[in-house]
C-alpha cells in the first residue's frame, strides 16, 4: 500500500494549519469592526496578508491554491521557505498577545458582548 511522503504530510499539516489562522482572522477582523473597534480590524488583516504571502511563495496563488494532491503535495516548498514560515511563527505569537490586550480590554468590545447570548438553565 502506497504512504505519503513524510515530508508531504508534514507539509500538508503546516499549511492547513496557516489556513487555519487565516480563516480565524478572517472572521475576528470584520467582527471586530462590526462592534466598533477598527484598531485589532486592520492589524489582523495585515497578519492574514502575511500567511497569504507564505502561500503565495509556496504554491503561487494566494488562496485557491490547490497544492494538494493523491499521494502528497505538488511540489517541494521553495528554498528558504521553512525560514520564512518560522519567522512569521516567531512575529505572529507576539501578535496574539497584542490582540489579547486590544481586544479584551477594549471597553468598547467588552459593552457589545458582554451579556449577550445568555443561556438560561431550564
């Protein structure tokens, strides 16, 4: 029985998982700037456009890449990739706790969404 390439799927993983916080950042960004807090709006979005850049430079599209496929990926990832991938890791952590601190602090945040959607016990 045929096993994808370890590599392959190690790759496979490290983009999902950029998909995946892409897609997260995606939802909070125009959340956020639905409640009134543009701040943390536009800083994700700067953050999203360097995960898109990581795919941009793996796969050569930005979304809709469609790098996967039977048995693996398409292609090996470019020379310093990995590099690049690690940084962003290194800048994104530091990101989060930025956020962390604009968001849940944020009076404005806490008076839309505190309250909300109470569940009551029955």
């Amino acid at each position: 029985m045929f096993q994808v390439p370890k590599r392959a799927s190690y790759i496979r993983v490290i983009l999902l998982e950029l998909s995946r916080i892409a897609s997260h950042l995606l939802w909070m960004g125009p959340f956020m700037a639905d409640i009134g807090a543009q701040t943390p709006f536009f800083y994700i979005f700067r953050e999203r456009e360097l995960i898109y850049d990581l795919f941009e430079a793996a796969t050569g599209m930005r979304m809709m890449h469609n790098f996967f496929c039977i048995g693996g990926v398409a292609a090996d990832l470019p020379h310093g990739w990995i590099d690049k991938c690690l940084d962003f890791c290194d800048y994104f952590l530091t990101r989060v706790v930025e956020y962390q601190q604009l968001i849940t602090r944020n009076p404005i945040f806490l008076e839309r969404v505190e309250g909300v959607g109470i569940v009551c016990v029955v």
